[in-house]
C-alpha cells in the first residue's frame, strides 16, 4: 500500500471518528465533570505544599497546577478503552474480514481512534483553559509555551494510540489484554510522571524514566508549563519525536508480526 493510499485511508478514518464522537458528544460533558472533579481534588493537594518546598526545584503552586492539567488532558483525550475493542475484533474474529482489505487494520483503527480524540480535544479544550486558568490564578505560559504544548500534544496522542492498539492485539499471545494494559497504565502513572514533575524524582529514576517512551507521552507536554531553560525543552522535545517516530515504526512492524501470527493458525 503507497503513501497517499495510506493518507486517504487515514483521513477516511479520521471523519468516520470525528462523526462517531460528535453522535456521542454527551460524554464530552461526563469527561469533563470527571476531569474538573480530579482537578479540584489534586488543585486543592497541590496548593496545601509549602511555598519553600516547590522553591526547591523553582516552581510556583500554578505552574504545577498546569502541569498536573496538561498531562490528565492528554489521558482524557485518548480513550483507555481502546484496546477493549482491538480485543475484541480478535476473539470475534473480525480480524479476518480486516486482512482481506488493501490496508493495515491498525492503521484503521487508530484513524478512527485519532477522530474521536481530535473531537474531545477541541470539545474539551476551552473549558479546561477557562477552569484552569481560574484553578491555578491565571495562565502562566508565555505564548511559546502555549505553542510548544499545542505541538507536544498530538505527539504524545500519536504514542497513546499506538500502544493502545499493540496493548489490544496481546490478546493473540496472552488470551486477554487486561494485564498488558495493568502494566501500561501504571508504567503510564509512575514513569510517564503523571502527577509531578520529573525534577522530584531521583537522578536514578530520571535516567531510567528517559530510557522509556512514557516521559514522552506525558511529561514532555505538561513541561511546557514549567517554564524550563530552552535547551532542556527543546532536547525533551527532540526526545518526544524520537519516540513517536519509534512508535510509528514498531506499531508497522507489528502489524506483521500479527498478521503472521493469524496466518500461522496459532491466532484467536
């Protein structure tokens, strides 16, 4: 299949999401109410930490308010469920129908999975600048820290999905995906640095963490907010699509993986 083949599949893909989310857009407004409840929550945490203690490493309660918001939008934009329905494909064996057609059945998948994100991203995206800007005492980013976020964003969406899928299709080697999915969502949580800043972490830790995608997927956007020296955001920044990238290509790779798989009958 050639590029612009590929390119048409994926832009067919992404308006079959976009339509599909739009016809279900009550749950813009149940992610929302969830998202402000954590938000409040983690707010109110985050704003109890002495003054001194977030001096330590040069942050203000709002910028880490911001960071905490950024990296639980990009959660909320990526459907978690996403694998359930690669799974199910497999076990229903509606893979097979996918193999017959001219065109990868992840790459399907994850346009459709990219229209709905694109839905809930804009659908969300001004309720959450208005409540966070309110939450945190005002918008502290400069305008290329705006820009540097609305560009981290899709990246970090990009990688969401793509594990997502290969999460969902481990079901042809584990019977089921759940605990693939377990170990993503807690590897997501603790390396990804979901709810502080990498600079709280051991210099062990860090070493570790960047040797992984999941400060790409997570950290990386929410950084932004942080207002970091140029040079460390723009080398996370360089990591982010290095690993996106290397999503790309190993999410191409697989799809052989399982297709020989299926074709050797040791599948479903």
């Amino acid at each position: 299949m050639g590029f612009s083949h590929s390119v048409r599949v994926f832009r067919a893909g992404v308006a079959l999401g976009i339509k599909q989310a739009w016809q279900e857009k009550i749950t813009i407004l149940g992610s929302l109410i969830i998202y402000g409840t954590i938000m409040l929550l983690y707010g109110g945490v985050i704003k109890m930490i002495p003054d001194a203690d977030l001096a330590k490493h040069g942050y203000s309660h709002s910028q880490m308010i911001w960071y905490l918001a950024i990296t639980e939008y990009v959660l909320f934009i990526c459907a978690s469920w996403g694998f359930k329905e690669v799974q199910n494909d497999f076990q229903s064996e509606q893979i097979y129908l996918s193999l017959l057609r001219p065109y990868r059945a992840s790459l399907v998948r994850i346009s459709v999975w990219a229209g709905e994100a694109l839905v809930r991203a804009a659908g969300m995206f001004v309720p959450v600048m208005l409540f966070i800007t309110w939450l945190a005492g005002g918008l502290q980013m400069s305008a290329l820290q705006v820009i540097g976020m609305l560009l981290s964003i899709p990246l970090s969406a990009v990688m969401m999905l793509a594990g997502l899928y290969i999460i969902g299709a481990s079901c042809l080697w584990f019977v089921q995906s759940e605990p693939a999915y377990w170990i993503w969502n807690k590897s997501i949580f603790l390396l990804g640095a979901l709810l502080w800043p990498m600079a709280y972490y051991p210099v062990m830790m860090q070493n570790i963490m960047w040797s992984t995608p999941f400060p790409a997927i997570l950290a990386q956007a929410g950084e932004w907010a942080l207002d970091p020296s140029l040079t460390r955001i723009l080398l996370g920044f360089v990591h982010q699509l290095f690993w996106c990238l290397v999503a790309v290509f190993v999410l191409r790779w697989f799809d052989g993986v399982v297709l020989r798989k299926i074709q050797s009958g040791e599948g479903v």
